[in-house]
C-alpha cells in the first residue's frame, strides 16, 4: 500500500500498535506488582513488566511467574538481546554488538602485540559476525579460543571493563551487561535502593529501575578509572599510587576507589569545569558504535578538538538539517532545546552531525545534554598563538594538557601454581596474575608522533616485564622486556589524557624541557643528555622516556604502537631546542617573528658584525 492512501487517522491507529509493541500487551491483569510493590517505572514507553523480563504475569506463584524470565534478572544482557531490547530497538543492538565495548577487540589485539605478537585472528569477548568499515562481513574468534598468556591476561584481568558482561564485585566500579551496563546504573555497592521492598539492599542489582536515557559521568567512570585513567583526570582526580598511603593527618583519603585505591584532587578538565558531561562532546556513536567493527577505539572514535573549536586555518565545518529522519533530530528529542529542521550543526571529524552543537549568531554553540546549558565554544582560527610556523603538526592537547597519566615499569607475574577467576569462563583455572609497577607520574609527558602523523603526548602502553612460574614456582620466565615488533622493547602509545586547561604549556617549558621531546628524567652535560630513571635491564636506556642523546647523536630505542606512529627523529629535535636561541628575547607566542619559518642564523649574524672603531 503506497502511504499517499494512509489518512492522518490510520497513522494514528499505526502509531498506536507500534506503541503496544514496544509497552507490551495491556490484556489481562498483571500480577508483578502484587510483590514488586514500589518498584520504579523503567521509562514512560516501557510499562508492561513481561514484554522486557518475560516471566508469567498472570501467577501468584514466584517460581511460576519467574520461570520463563529472560536473562534472570538482567534482560538487557546479550544473550537475550533478539528475545528483549532488540525486538524494538534492532539498529540500536546492532551498533552495539559490533561496538568496542561490547567486543573489546581492540584491547586483545593490543594485548596480543605486547605478549605474543598477532596470530591473523581477530578476537572479541564473545564470536560476533559483524561488518568492517568498508561493508565487508567478519566474525571475531571468541577470545575463548586464544589460549595463550595474552588471552589469559585479557580474561583473567582485564575483561570486566566492557558491556558484554555483568562486573559486580568492583568497589565504585560494578556495571551490568548490555544496555543495562549503561542505562542502568550500578551505585558504588551495585546494591538496589529503589522503592520495592522486596529487592532494596540486595546485590547485584541497579541502583534504580528506572533507566537512564542520557547517562552521566559516574556511568563512564564505572571503567574508565583503570589503565589511562581518563574519568579520573577529566574529573580532576589521581589516584597516585595503588596502596592506601595516609594522605592526610595519617588517614589515607580523601576518597576510595576500586581496587583499593585513594584518589586526592588535581585540576580538572576546563569542560569538566564548565559543567559539561562526557557525552556533551562524544557523540552517540563513540559511545554504542555505529554498526562497524573497528580494531581499535581510536578509529571508532569521531570527535576531535577541532570540530568545535576549528583549527589554525579552518574554522569549524557545519551542514544544516534537511531530511526529517535526520540524527540530530532524532537524539536531541529528549533534550531541553532539540534541533530542528534548517539548523546549522557542526561536523565530527567524519563528517557527521553532532546532536547538539549549533552554530547561531555566527557562534558555536554547545547544549548539555542533560543540563540543556548553553556552553559558547571559542573558535581559534587564525588567531596568531595558534598559527605559530613549524606548529602545523601540533594536536591541540600536546599544548593544552595539564596532566597525561603515566605508568613506568608494569611487572606482571603469572602463576601456573594458582588458579585465576576467568572472568569470560565464569571458573576458576590453573593461572593467577598479579602486578606492581615501578612509579607514576602526570607531567611533564612525551611527545611523538601518532597515527595520523601528528605530534601527541604518548604514555607507556605498556611497559610489561613478565615473570611465568611453573606449578612448581620455578621460573621459566624471569622479568624479560616483551617483544614488540621485531625485538623485545618497550612500547609508548599515542594517548589524549582528558585534563585539557585554556592555558597552554609555555613556549620556554616546551622548548628547553628534553623530557618533552622523550629524554624522561635527565640531566645535561655538553652535547649529551644521560636519563636518570634507568630500565633495570640496561644501564644506558631511562625508563620513562624513548630516546637517549650521546655527543650530539640522537638515537631512538622504544616503540611508538600504532601504525606510522614513531619518536621525533634527530634533526626534529635539533630544530625543537634550536628555538630557545630565539624564545630568550621573544618568549610571547604572539610575536611575528613566530609566524614565518625561524632564521636560527640571525643571532650569529648579529654577533659576527664588526663593532666600530671610536675615533
């Protein structure tokens, strides 16, 4: 039937149906209620307790009316996906599923590189047959399947942190599986507080039944407190140190998070700051995917610096809103201004609307979307700080970070003499991990270039010594470099810290810093720069940085992972300290002299120039 034949009220009648789909059939007496007294409404359209659990609304009986429920108590998991929320939101699963966090494949890759090298076999948590970004069909192997000592790290360590899977035992740190392990928040003791008597206090359960549409940050949190710690530095917080060393009158504090750990305060992000959330900048599609299976999450990701703020010479690119089945339209419902048709939106880095930035009045507008605040974001083209010669190359955060966290030295032993919880499994093995590290630190950071051939900070990622204990405790492994590429190394990732500040490093801090350039700790004797925070494994190579100086000759000795990522070479740092001869007199970025290629001849010029005889 072609749609010119719908009247406006067999519309209504379709809508009506689709409505009852979703909320569930209204016939019949439901008897949930009848125990579940008090217990929250997950949301306005999902009203009908069965249509979502399963279960047998019509019994008295708990064991009757429960026997049938999807997923136990969670019918958000993806075992039940095609049973539950993928009856009414399909596009929605479906990005999901072949999401990073739901598949993980980036970590075990990653994981794989840094223990064993590639195998040709791509992994997630789970066999997945999803579509690469060019449209062609894969599956990812389950990484069941990976049966050497990265796949037992990634299992035994590292897999909570992903929504394929219920993590209930983390302090400050538990999250359902699936749409629930964002939507249905977990509190710090994933204990239920709502009003149903018959489920408050027990464990594990939501916070709430009631779903949150628009996560907040303690959601983003819940994982992203571990490895490069971006939810505790957007917040202004570091942990510091992994033990409860007394930070205040002898009491560890101020706060305490998974893993027994304290986190103290720093300065926090300048968004953060401001009132923005996480999912202010990113996009619904950095967060749930876009359908595609991508490697690794700088891939998946779409929002950069850039795209709000516009770069040295192009100002942000925007693109107005004309089909009514458009993305803007449809995220922005639930937000206190939502977008309509003819607005200006800005552009991600691919080329797709944001859901809540604007242009209006010739400015850039950002609207939180929960707190529908406003937030102006300043445009930075051609202004003269940020058009500097030689600067092109430049990310914003290499200038504008804070803080990078920084682990040094990750010595993880594994044990064939314990057993291990294989948290993938669900059962305990032959094979227990355990780590300590060296030291930490937040500033200053090392700078490299990165995937997209710019120069970023880089942070270890990761520096693993191993040790492997055989059932009997001898060492078959005893605190070697893991190979990486060709040789064992150790290895520097390319890293955004999230605690970004409107005051950029200075130009003289910069410059004349070499641990800025990938010396680490150092100090300077003529034309050499020694490291002082040495590897245990060689008395000539530091362990914070990538790069060591002899009379003048630059020499690279660590990786830089991801592809065409690599150290600054030795001319480019020659040319990065040559400009201190410059920065003595001229130490404003904002000068002229920065805005054409340096003549580093023109002080000796000036030396050289004969002095006049007084008569």
């Amino acid at each position: 039937m072609s749609l010119r034949f719908f009247t406006p009220l067999a519309l209504t009648g379709l809508l009506l149906v689709l409505l009852t789909a979703c909320n569930g059939s209204k016939s019949g007496e439901s008897q949930c209620e009848s125990c579940h007294r008090g217990l929250e409404a997950a949301s306005p359209t999902h009203g009908d307790c069965t249509t979502c659990h399963g279960g047998d609304a019509s019994s008295t009986d708990k064991t009757i009316a429960h026997r049938t429920m999807f997923g136990k108590k969670n019918p958000a998991a993806p075992e039940v996906w095609e049973k539950t929320c993928g009856r009414c939101h399909t596009w929605q699963v479906g990005r999901v599923r072949a999401n990073l966090m739901t598949t993980n494949t980036g970590m075990i890759k990653n994981i794989q590189l840094t223990w064993e090298g590639e195998d040709g076999n791509l992994y997630a948590t789970r066999k997945e047959d999803v579509f690469t970004p060019t449209g062609e069909p894969v599956t990812r192997k389950p990484v069941t399947e990976l049966t050497n000592l990265a796949g037992e790290l990634y299992r035994k360590f590292c897999s909570l942190c992903h929504v394929a899977m219920e993590a209930n035992q983390v302090w400050s740190g538990s999250h359902g599986s699936g749409c629930a392990a964002c939507h249905f928040p977990y509190n710090d003791n994933a204990t239920y507080q709502g009003g149903d008597p018959t489920v408050k206090g027990k464990w594990p359960y939501s916070a709430s039944h009631q779903m949150e549409a628009l996560p907040d940050n303690k959601v983003c949190f819940r994982c992203h407190n571990r490895s490069g710690r971006i939810a505790l530095a957007y917040q202004g917080l570091n942990d510091g140190n992994n033990g409860l060393v007394p930070t205040r009158d002898g009491l560890p504090g101020p706060e305490l998070i998974g893993g027994v750990r304290n986190i103290t305060h720093i300065a926090p992000d300048i968004h953060h700051a401001k009132g923005m959330d996480c999912i202010d900048c990113h996009t619904s599609r950095d967060v749930m995917g876009d359908s595609y299976a991508y490697e690794n999450m700088y891939l998946q990701t779409e929002v950069a610096c850039e795209d709000c703020h516009g770069s040295a010479k192009e100002r942000p690119r925007t693109e107005v809103i004309t089909r009514e089945n458009d993305s803007a339209l449809r995220e922005s419902q639930r937000y206190k201004e939502p977008m309509r048709f003819g607005m200006p939106m800005v552009l991600t880095s691919k080329g797709r609307k944001y859901s809540n930035v604007f242009v209006r009045e010739d400015k850039i507008w950002l609207q939180g979307k929960r707190s529908g605040k406003l937030h102006e974001s300043k445009v930075i083209t051609d202004t003269p700080e940020h058009t500097v010669f030689g600067h092109e190359r430049l990310e914003c955060y290499s200038c504008h970070s804070r803080t990078v966290a920084q682990c040094y030295g990750c010595h993880t032993e594994y044990d064939m003499g314990r057993k291990g919880r294989d948290f993938v499994k669900g059962i305990d093995t032959p094979g227990a991990f355990s780590e300590s590290e060296d030291t930490r630190m937040l500033y200053p950071f090392p700078l490299a270039l990165n995937q997209r051939g710019k120069i970023s900070p880089v942070t270890p990622g990761c520096q693993t010594f191993v040790t492997v204990l055989d059932p009997k405790g001898n060492k078959i492994r005893d605190e070697y470099v893991a190979r990486f590429g060709d040789r064992q190394q150790l290895r520097f990732a390319p890293f955004f810290g999230h605690n970004t500040g409107t005051r950029a490093i200075g130009c003289a801090e910069c410059h004349g810093n070499p641990s800025f350039l990938g010396f680490g700790q150092h100090v300077i004797e003529g034309a050499t720069i020694e490291g002082t925070l040495l590897c245990e494994k060689s008395d000539s190579k530091p362990l914070d940085g990538y790069l060591t100086m002899e009379s003048g000759h630059v020499r690279a000795f660590s990786a830089i992972t991801r592809e065409n990522s690599r150290p600054l070479n030795g001319a480019e740092v020659k040319k990065v300290l040559a400009v201190n001869l410059c920065l003595v007199c001229h130490d404003d970025p904002k000068d002229p002299i920065y805005q054409k290629e340096l003549d580093y001849r023109a002080l000796d010029r000036c030396l050289e120039r004969p002095v006049p005889a007084h008569p």
